[in-house]
C-alpha cells in the first residue's frame, strides 16, 4: 500500500507542476478541459464529471469565474437551472491545458509495454472496486 500511496503523490506532484505555468490547480484546470470538451454543463452535472461534490465544484467554478475564465448564465430550457461555460478567455487555455494533460499521460505510461499497462489497469481497477463503498 505505501507503494500506492507514493504513486498517488507523486502523480499529483507532477499535476500541479504541470497546471501550474497556468495560475491553476490540477482541480481548475480538469474543469475547463471537460468544459472545452463537453460544452456548458450545470454545476451538478460539471461536478459529476469531475468526481468531486457540489459544493467543492462550486468553490472551484466561483474561482474560476473570479479569474474571468468561465461564467454562469440561466438555462434557457430550465427555469431554475444555471449553466456553467468557458468564457473566451478560458477557451484559449484548454488547447495548452489538453496538451499538458497529454504529455503527464505519456510520461506516467513511459517505459511500459502493452502487457505491463493491461496489468497495471485491471490491477488498479481491482484496488478501486475493493474499496468502493458497496464492498465495505
């Protein structure tokens, strides 16, 4: 496990000296690459995407807007929905953002072969469904 725990941080080491060049958070930046790719989301739906809660997406997004890089509108098929889309300052971003996602990718898979990434993804798939809360 402590072999994990090492991966797991030193994976989000090279995340936020990645996002970093931006002004961002690996967490800030994941939100305007699925806004870049999704298109405008609600903030439930944005936060789905992301794995976090709402309130925790909220406080990103509101940070984010505070940056002037996405902004929240009314929905227009919804009355009490807002939905949340990349300003066009924030769409400038996403290409670089995409492209330093893309390069950690294929840094953290440097080295191993096919057989190696099989095996690396179904044992941690494995470590994950054992720890989901239905096998608790």
């Amino acid at each position: 496990m402590k072999l994990i725990g090492q991966a797991r941080r030193e994976i989000r080491q090279s995340f936020w000296a990645r996002f970093a060049p931006f002004g961002l958070t690996p967490q800030q930046g994941w939100i305007l690459r699925v806004l870049g790719a999704q298109g405008a989301m609600s903030l439930h739906v944005l936060s789905q995407w992301v794995f976090m809660d709402d309130p925790t997406a909220c406080r990103i997004v509101k940070t984010l807007q505070d940056k002037g890089l996405v902004e929240s509108q009314p929905d227009p098929d919804h009355g009490r929905r807002i939905l949340i889309s990349l300003t066009p300052q924030g769409a400038e971003r996403v290409p670089e953002l995409d492209q330093a996602a893309e390069q950690l990718g294929l840094d953290l898979e440097r080295g191993l072969s096919p057989d190696q990434l099989r095996t690396l993804r179904a044992a941690l798939v494995q470590v994950i469904a054992n720890l989901a809360p239905a096998n608790s």
